[in-house]
C-alpha cells in the first residue's frame, strides 16, 4: 500500500511539474494562443494572464512547478524504501494542503469573477486533490498501524 500511494503521488506530482510548466510558458507567451482555448467558458489564456495569475510578481504557475517538485522529490525519496519519519509525512500533508485550498480559491476567482475556467488549472487541481488523498490515506495508515514504522525503519 505505501509503495502504491507513492507511486501515485510521484506521477501526479511529474504530471503537476509538467502542466506548470506548460502554465508558465503560457503565461509569459506573447503571441498566438494556448491548445485550452476553447470559447468564452473555457480559456487558459483569460486565466493565466489575468492580475491573479501572480502572487508578488511570481506567477502561481511557478509556485506549481515549485510544489509539484517537492513532492514528486519526497515521493520518490520514500519509494526507494527510506522510512518516512511521522514529521515528513505530516509536514509533506501539509505542504499539499495549502496548494489545495489556494487551488479553491483560485476556482471561486475562474467562476465568480472571471467567469471561465482554465482546463490547466483544473487539471492542476485534480492533481493536487488526489496527492492530498494519498497523502492523507497514508498518513491515517501510518498513524493507525505504528508497527509499520519499525517495517518501513527496517526496509532502509
């Protein structure tokens, strides 16, 4: 179950660094238009240029890629058979929280004020949904079986 969770959260988190990254090029393109522009509901271009596409100057694309690298770095850290110390995997859990909540916030600013969802954004936002999950299930696994921890220390 744990090498399945991280497998999981590490391809999640390469296909998060990849749409970033994609997001980040969009967002400093000049010219021509993003593949998700597809009519006035659905427009990654409306989105990731708009005045809340950035964070103090830094786009949130680049926030992305910088999340989504940690956690795949934590993922595959832990698939290689390293234990997990309780506080990596409650500060990782964490750490993929609030990505998720901003990625809330950032849907409500799509549909209420911008009106038009960015397919990338969305996809980002599954993404992180899921590595929450994970993150969370094996969490409540670590924490509900802490003979695994001795399991996990001697595997190293």
């Amino acid at each position: 179950m744990r090498k399945t969770l991280l497998m999981i959260i590490g391809f999640c988190s390469a296909l998060g660094v990849t749409v970033s990254a994609y997001a980040l090029y969009l967002h400093y393109q000049t010219t021509g238009s993003s593949f998700c522009n597809i009519n006035e509901l659905w427009n990654c271009d409306v989105v990731n240029k708009s005045q809340y596409s950035e964070i103090l100057g830094i786009p949130v694309s680049a926030l992305g890629v910088l999340a989504y690298s940690f956690l795949f770095y934590v993922s595959v850290h832990f698939m290689r058979g390293r234990p997990i110390p309780k506080y990596t995997l409650e500060l990782a859990t964490g750490f993929a929280a609030f990505p998720f909540l901003f990625s809330i916030y950032l849907t409500y600013i799509e549909l209420f004020v911008l009106y038009t969802v960015c397919l990338l954004c969305v996809t980002q936002q599954a993404l992180i949904l899921i590595i929450l999950i994970s993150l969370i299930i094996l969490w409540r696994h670590y924490k509900r079986n802490p003979e695994l921890v001795a399991q996990w220390h001697s595997r190293a």
